[in-house]
C-alpha cells in the first residue's frame, strides 16, 4: 500500500471531520452576531442574558431546535422531505471544503476549486425546491420556485463577474489565486466592478435581505420551509448561516487577499505560526464582510420580486459581461 | 430595477453610528423606571384622604377573579377579623419556608396535616354523584366529608371545588362560614350559638354551663381529647334559639340541663361514624 | 394506547352521507356546481350566493385567476384584517378586505353607558389615537350638553392630541418599513413613542388608553412633571425623527418600492372619503382644523401641508412633514397656554336635553368624527363614531388591480389603517 496515499486519504477524512464539526459553531457565531449587531444597531441591547455579553444565545437557540417537535405532514412525500435538509446543508458544507483558510490549511486544494465550489453551491437550490415540492403545500410549492428561480438567475452574474477574476489569475486554484494577490496586489483594485457584482449577487444567492422575498414573513406564503418544524428547520437554519459565512469567505479570497495580512503588516509567515496567522487575518476578514451584510440586513427593506429579477438580468449580466470582455482584452493586449 | 447608491449608504452610516451610541433599553429588574406619580398602574391599595384604607374587604374581587390569586383578610366594623380562605392560613402567614428563606427560625407547621393526608377520592366521588352534583348539596356533601374525617381536609375541599366546577373561593367561603371544622381532630366540636335570639333565650346561661362541666373555654379542647368548645353566631335560625351544635347536627331549643345532658351523652360516643372507622385520618 | 380518531375524508363520503352531514353542518345539501360559485370555499366562505353585485364580482374567476387569502393572522402590524385577494399569476385583479375580526361592539356599549363611561369605551378604538377618540366625544357631549371647557383645558386638549399626532406618524412611518422588511425604523418609531407616551402617563396616568377626557375639560392639570418630560424631549425629538428618515427616505431600495405605487388621484380619494393625510399626499388641501375649526386651532398659526403625487412615497413624505408641524403646534400651545381651569362644573351624572350633536376631529388618519343623540336620559340614544380607517380601506381594492401580491401590504401600510378603528 503506497504510505502517501493513505496518509492523503487519512488527512482528507480528518479535515472533512473537522470541517463538518466546525459548521455548527460557525453558524452559531454568525447567529449571535447577527442577533447583537441588528440589535445595536436599532438601539437596543440584544441577547445579554444568558453568558456574558450573552454570547451563549444562539447555541441555547440550536439546542431549542433540537427539542421541538419533529411533525411531518400527512401528506407529504417522506423520503423527499427528509432529504431536502440534508442536501442544503451538505451543499454548504461541501462547499466549506475548498475554501482557503491559511496555507497549510486548505481542506481540499483542487486545481478546479473555484469551478467545484459554485458547482457545489448550486446543490442548494435543489435542496430547496425539494422542499418545496415534498412539503404538500401550495404556497411552499410557490416558495420554493421563487427561490430557485432567484438562485438560479444570480449565478450567472455570480459566476461570470468570477471569471474575469480567473481570467486574469490564470489558474481556478484558491492557494494560487491567493499566491498571485500576494504578487500583484489584492484583486479588488483589478476587478473593482467584478467585486460590486459579486457582493450583490452573493447576498442574493444567500437570500439575505434586500433579496430575502422568499422567506419574508410579511408577504403571503412563510416560503418553502412552511411545513419543516425543529431540527429540519434547524439545518436550513443553520445552512442559512453557513453559507453567509462561506460567501464572506470566498469573497474575501477572490478579492480582499484571502490570508494575505494589509498593509503595514507582513503578509504572510512560515511555518506553523504561518498558518496560524493566516486564519486569523482570514477570519478577521471574514467576520467583517459578515458584519457588514448582517447590518445591510437591519438597514434595507425588501426588494421587490419583478425588480430582484430584473436587477438580475438586465442589470448584473450585461455588466458582467462586459467586465469579463475588457479584462479579457487587457489581459490579451497588456500580456498581464 | 434599481443600482443601490447614496441612500443606502446614508443609512448603513446611520445604523451603523447607532451601533455604538448609548442603547435605550431599560434593563429592567436592574433598573426599574420611575413612573409618575398619578400612574394608575400600581398594585396599591389606596388610602382615602383620612388616612384609612378605602378598600372594604368585600371580597368582590377575590370571589371573580379568575385566576383565583387574591387573598384577603380584615376587620369588619364590630373588629372582628373576616377573611377569605381557611382561617388557619390567614392567623398569620406562618409559612415554615417563608421563615427559611428569610433566615429565621422557622416554627413547625401547625397544620402539617392538612398538606400530605390522602383522601379517599373514589368514595367522595360516589357521594357528590349520590346527590347529583348540584351545587346546592355542597353544604350536605361537607357534611358527608366531616362526618367520616371529622374536619373538612383541604384536599377534600380542592376534590369537591374540582369535582363540581364551582370555583374554589366558593368553596373556601362556604366551608368557612358554614360552621366546619378546618383542623383535623378527634373529639366532637360543640359550638355554642351567641347569635341575637340565641343570646336573648338564654344562651349565655347554656355556655357558661357548659364550660364549668367541660373545665375548658371556647376554644380550647378537653384534657382527654373528646369535645371542644367553640361559639359561633351563625349555629341556628332564631326559631330553634338557644341551640347549639354538635358536630354537624344542631339541637334546639334547648334548656341548659337539657343542653348538659345532651353534650355528656355525644361525649360518650364516637366522634366519627362507623363506616369511617377503619380510615386514617 | 389510545386509539387512532380517524377524520373522514369528505372525499370519502358517498352522497348519501355528505348531504346528511351538511344538513347537520347547517349548510346547502349538496355542494354549488363548479363554476358559478366556485371561488367561495377556497377561502372560507360558505358555499352561498352572492349577495351583492360587489360581491359576484370579486367571487367570480375567469381563467387563471385564483383567490388567495391573506388571512387574518397577520405578521403585518394593522391587526387583525383578511384580505381576499384574486390574483392571475403573481399580479393582483382584485381585493376584498374582510373585516369585523376586532369588532367589539362599542357602538351598542356606550349606548348603556353614562356620558363620561362613554368616553372611557372609545380609547380603545383607534388604539393608537387614543387622545382624537376621546377629543371628538367630548366636543360633541358639550355640544349637547351645553358646556364649554375652559381656555386651558382647551389647551392642554390640544397639546396632548398633537403629542398624540405625532407619535402615531412616527409608528406609521416604522409600519411601511416593517411592512417591506425593513427592521430598524419601527424601533426608532417606538423609542420616539415611548418618551411620549412616558410624559402622558405623567399627566394622565396611564401610558396607553389615556381616560384623559372629561365632558368639559380634562381629568387633571399638567403637573410640573409633564413639562418637565416635555421640555426633555422636545430637545431631541427632531434628531430622533431625522434618525428614522436617514435610514429609509433616500434608500433607493424603498424609493423603488414606493414611487409610483398605490397613486391615488385627489378626485378620487374625494369620491372615496379619504381624509387626513392620505388625502392631502393627494395634492388636496384639506384639514379639518383649518376648513371646520375647532378648540384652539383658530389661535394657532400653520398652514395646510400637501404633497403632489398622491403615491405611497407622498404619503409617507406627507406625515414627516405634519410630524414637523405638530411639533411647531406643541410649541405654540405652550407658549400661549393660559391659566385657569381644566374642568367646567359638570354634574357627577350628565344629562343633556335631547338633541343631536356631531364633532369632527383631524385624526392622525383622517376625520374622525361622532354623532351623537340624547333623549334626555343619562345614556346616549345612539353614538355612532365615524372612523377613518374604514374609509380608506375603501381604496385598496381601487389601488391594487394590476400590482403585485408583494404591494399589496406595502400600499396598506401607506394608508395606515388601524384596525381597532376599523371594526370598532
């Protein structure tokens, strides 16, 4: 048996463990962070009783969900509605696979990991209209195409405003994108008008608010996720959450420097240390995008279903589009 | 279709600058707010300009709350103390754990019994059916209950209040004024009646006689246990005068060797019938 | 184990059965062919025929239209409202609200009520006006009646209503935030009501359904604490408004949502009754303190705001602006307020000789007015109160056809009807 392949296997179980395990404490931190920043931000104070500063909310808030009742409808098709948990949730936590937490500390480094993580994220929205379709429900029926038909239209500007990145990269491996922001300068200076498409689409793709039509709770159907009590709830919950932090993440790699430290700092160091101090830039960076869309979500009403959808197609692609056709054009005549 | 601009960035500035101004909210058992002083909103039972209580102890508001949470005790006009629930409750909130927690000595319950004695549900059920469960034999049902145990137990009480859907402050109001014994014991209780007409026919002569043949005083029980004394207004109508009452059976109109003779012979026999003989009490 | 209880089926039922059940249900033998009655029982009505023209005209589907039922549990704040709503698609062909899920039977109420018990029913009405529930009653028992209150009373009646005006905007405007799912103005709204509502529990004693309101003048005299609460708050009360509008006037999100929407021209809010500030978005310049004075308004001095456009977005600009008015109102009032009185000599149970007498207030929702007949006895004859909510309701199903579902609440919150006023 050839040692290196079972060493490369053993560490992809270990690192496929952790970053299983590592979801829920991650959703949780999202979660209560999302709790205190809308509640500071309307003047108030938040959870602050249960831990100090009452950091201990959300993982209360997970166990709740464990505790409810587990009621499935009569009607509805068993095998379907327990899968669609499942495969929204896995969809997040394959995706959390190849993203790029610090150089020794790539869980898995594909040479394809930008084409496998959006192919990945799209497992979401079959999860989705799974649910919708399994729930026996009209208005979750309704929910969930709506959902998916969002999903679906914002990502292809998503993915388009992404290939100029890779365009201009030359290679669709994070460590290596991150290696040539480390040379040239982070991203965001090079594809400023790809960065603006990403950060919309990607709120869209999560569903947060100003693109939250599907779960609003002021609007006719609770959306696809109607019939799913506890722990069900608890994973597109959870799921939710997740890919907020996954998308900060992946923006940040594509176009803050990943790991990369700022300026007056050292961009990198070797060794162990090196790889502590890359995950903590990475999750300061992080942790600040998530900051600033969950105060987007306490600041910005709705938009509207006609308008998200137009903003999509006749708005993000075009611009996409042409992003993708001029850094195609620089790249070719400035031989970057 | 709209490109997001200026004015969201106005206001992710205002809501941001709000994250880290001073909050408003009122932590409250911490802080509690100062309310003004004509707030109409305070559990306070207001004085009137002369300095007494305007509340008048009628006992309205207990007997229609609906969550059965006043409690209530006062003087009426004569001085004598009227109160609501059993009376042992309300001589003072003698709570054991009440004294506990606030680091006294805590005296033992006096009415230890009432807390943890079974009652035998199944028969007090075949009696209150056996009259139907109107609400007008709850005075006999009592009876019933007082005849086997010898005294209404609380359990009993909460059992007849469940039972026949008559709320429980009625229940309270009914065994307390009807002359039953709320204390569990073993002798037979003679109640001597001091209303008006009983007074007038010669009631005082009855009980003076009474308490030199018995040794003891209203309230008190005999050394060996088997009659105590107790007076009441309320024993007889004014046809029967003088009357008194032993157990739950009222004699009338009685003279006072008649009233010795009658108190002597009950003496002899035993406090409680005999179907409730073998029964723990 | 207990065993199973099995609901059967209707579907289940031969007809034998199911007829025998409907009789017993008190409905029709047999159910209404497909077609003719046809949208009634998707929403919960019973299988009957239409009663009015409206009525066959809403309940009537042509194809690809469906009734959807926005029901009365709301997690939208007006209270308890059903709005039926015939949609083709996503796009909106007709509404019809449903309404008396609040009502609770005033009207009859006060009819065995004293005088002064009346004005104690009516807070609860328009919960969130409650100092213009109890000024109209009041004006119009003294008009039965016979009485004026004095100058003070008078003033402080309208200081508080005007408190009252603008704590009800500010909510208004967090209501068409929430309603679009922006979370933070309708805190900002509270905060602002909160400090009002704290200085008229000071003079009133009740931080909600005030019982302020006398036949002839108030119950209580502003006490040092009132003013003192007041001068507080008056310090900071325009940041606190400004802090609101930041976050949604000029937010491009809720412009896109607002302009445009729900246009409603001011002949057309006239022919529907529309008052108050809806009315005046319209372009339409009428207040009732101005066209039919009332109390003190003859000795203050403001004008009548209107706002071309008659959009939701003019109606929202609209209570900003009387917001800001309310505020210059308040100031004035202090100014001016004279000393005295603030209750006339009534007797403890009024008896006016018969007669009928009507008052209209400017309601932070329109005109609010109440007729009220005596026969001479200790209880109103009739008090009927005329409620603006309910008017405006009227224009939904004017505005709708043609929108979207997702508008639907959003132009409601526009017209901010409260529910307590509409089913009284």
């Amino acid at each position: 048996m050839d040692f290196d392949l079972l060493l490369g296997v053993l560490r992809f179980l270990l690192a496929t463990t952790l970053i299983l395990v590592l979801t829920i404490p991650t959703a949780f931190v999202v979660i209560q962070m999302e709790l205190k920043i809308i509640a500071g931000s309307q003047l108030r104070y938040g959870p602050n009783r249960i831990g100090p500063w009452g950091m201990f909310q959300s993982t209360i808030h997970g166990f709740k969900v464990l505790a409810k009742e587990d009621h499935i409808p009569d009607q509805a098709d068993r095998a379907t509605f327990t899968l669609a948990p499942w495969m929204v949730y896995m969809a997040a936590a394959m995706s959390m696979l190849v993203i790029p937490f610090a150089p020794g500390a790539i869980a898995a480094d594909f040479n394809i990991g930008i084409v496998y993580f959006f192919a990945v994220l799209g497992l979401s929205v079959v999860g989705l209209l799974v649910a919708g379709w399994a729930s026996y429900n009209k208005y979750s029926l309704l929910g969930g195409l709506r959902s998916a038909a969002q999903m679906v239209s914002y990502e292809i500007p998503l993915t388009l405003s992404v290939v100029g990145v890779v365009v201009l990269a030359g290679t669709l491996n994070f460590r290596e994108l991150i290696e040539w922001q480390r040379a040239h300068g982070w991203m965001l200076i090079w594809q400023p008008v790809a960065l603006v498409i990403f950060y919309i689409a990607s709120l869209a793709e999560i569903n947060r608010t100003p693109f939250d039509m599907v779960e609003a709770d002021s609007e006719l159907v609770a959306g696809p996720f109607t019939e799913y009590s506890g722990m069900r709830f608890g994973f597109f919950f959870f799921a939710e959450y997740v890919a907020l932090f996954i998308m900060s993440g992946i923006m940040i790699s594509l176009f803050f420097g990943g790991w990369l430290a700022p300026w007056p700092f050292p961009d990198q160091l070797d060794g162990f240390i090196g790889t502590v101090y890359g995950v903590l830039w990475f999750f300061i960076k992080t942790y600040i995008f998530i900051a600033i869309a969950v105060l987007l979500r306490a600041t910005l009403v709705r938009v509207r279903v006609d308008q998200l959808m137009g903003m999509a197609w006749k708005v993000l692609l075009p611009l996409a589009m042409v992003n993708l056709i001029v850094t195609a054009v620089a790249v070719l005549v400035f031989k970057l | 279709m709209t490109i997001p601009g200026l004015g969201i960035l106005k206001g992710l500035r205002q809501t941001a600058r709000n994250y880290w101004s001073p909050k408003v909210t009122n932590q409250y058992p911490e802080s509690r707010p100062t309310m003004p002083d004509r707030w109409r909103g305070r559990l306070d039972l207001i004085y009137d300009p002369f300095g007494e209580h305007k509340c008048e102890v009628c006992f309205q508001c207990a007997q229609v709350c609906p969550v059965e949470a006043i409690d209530m005790s006062g003087f009426d006009s004569t001085g004598k103390r009227i109160r609501y629930g059993l009376p042992e409750i309300y001589d003072e909130r003698k709570d054991p754990n009440a004294y506990r927690r606030a680091g006294l000595p805590a005296a033992p319950m006096r009415n230890a019994a009432r807390w943890d004695e079974e009652v035998d549900t199944s028969w007090l059920h075949g009696v209150i059916d056996g009259f139907g469960g109107r609400p007008e034999a709850l005075v006999a049902i009592f009876s019933a209950v007082e005849e086997r145990y010898g005294y209404l137990p609380e359990r009993a009480l909460r059992e007849v209040s469940e039972r026949m859907s008559i709320h429980w402050a009625q229940i309270f109001g009914a065994a307390g004024l009807g002359g039953f014994r709320l204390l569990p014991a073993d002798g037979h209780l003679v109640t001597v009646c001091t209303c008006a007409a009983c007074s007038f026919a010669g009631g005082g002569a009855l009980l003076e006689a009474l308490c030199a043949d018995l040794g003891i005083q209203p309230g008190e029980t005999t050394a060996d246990g088997s009659v105590s004394l107790a007076v009441a207004d309320d024993v007889a109508a004014g046809a029967l005068s003088p009357a008194l009452r032993i157990d739950t059976m009222v004699y009338g109109p009685l003279s006072v060797e008649k009233a010795r003779h009658v108190v002597a012979q009950r003496r002899k026999a035993p406090a409680r019938s005999k179907a409730a003989a073998g029964t723990a009490s | 184990m207990t065993s199973e209880v099995k609901i059967p089926d209707p579907l289940d039922l031969d007809r034998d059965e199911e007829a025998r059940l409907r009789r017993v249900a008190g409905m029709a033998p047999e159910r209404a062919p497909a077609g003719e009655y046809a949208g009634f029982e998707s929403v919960g009505l019973p299988e009957r025929p239409p009663q009015t023209e409206r009525e066959r005209e809403v309940y009537s589907l042509e194809e690809g239209e469906m009734l959807v039922n926005m029901g009365p549990q709301h997690p939208s704040t007006h209270g308890v409202m059903r709005l039926v709503v015939k949609v083709r698609g996503e796009v909106v062909t007709d509404v019809d609200p449903v309404l008396g899920y609040l009502h609770r039977g005033i009207e009859k109420l006060c009819e065995e009520a004293t005088y002064t018990t009346v004005l104690t029913y009516v807070d609860p009405m328009d919960y969130l006006s409650s100092m213009h529930n109890e000024h109209a009653p009041a004006i119009a028992f003294e008009k039965l009646f016979g009485v004026t209150a004095p100058k003070r009373a008078e003033y402080i009646r309208a200081l508080v209503v005007e408190l009252n005006r603008v704590f009800s905007h500010s909510l208004m405007m967090g209501f068409l935030a929430l309603d679009m799912g922006g979370i933070t103005p309708i805190l900002y709204g509270f905060i602002n009501r909160d400090e009002i509502v704290d200085m008229l529990s000071a003079i009133s004693g009740q931080r909600m359904l005030f019982n302020f309101f006398r036949v002839g003048g108030v119950n209580f005299d502003a006490n040092d604490e009132f003013f003192s609460r007041l001068g507080t708050w008056r310090g900071h009360v325009l940041k606190n408004v400004e802090m609101s509008e930041r976050v949604i006037t000029d937010n491009e999100v809720f412009r896109s949502r607002t302009i445009g929407m729900g246009t409603l021209s001011g002949r057309d809010a006239i022919a529907l009754g529309v008052s108050g500030p809806n009315l005046r978005a319209s372009g339409v310049p009428f207040d009732i303190r101005k066209a039919h004075p009332y109390s003190i308004y003859p000795e203050l001095e403001f004008e009548v705001i209107t706002q071309p456009g008659g959009d939701s977005n003019a109606r929202y600009l609209q209570r900003i602006a009387e917001i800001k008015q309310s505020i210059n109102l308040i100031d004035q009032i202090v100014d001016k307020m004279p000393h005295g009185a603030v209750q006339a000599q009534v007797p403890g149970i009024i008896r006016p000789k018969p007669g009928r007498a009507y008052a209209a207030v400017e309601s932070p929702r329109g005109l609010y007015s109440v007729y009220a007949i005596s026969d001479g006895g200790p209880n109103p004859y009739r008090f009927r109160m005329r409620d603006p909510s309910f008017v405006s309701l009227q224009a939904i199903p004017k505005l709708m056809p043609g929108r979207l579902i997702a508008d639907t609440m959003a132009v409601m919150a526009s017209f901010d009807p409260v529910m307590g006023g509409v089913d009284k």
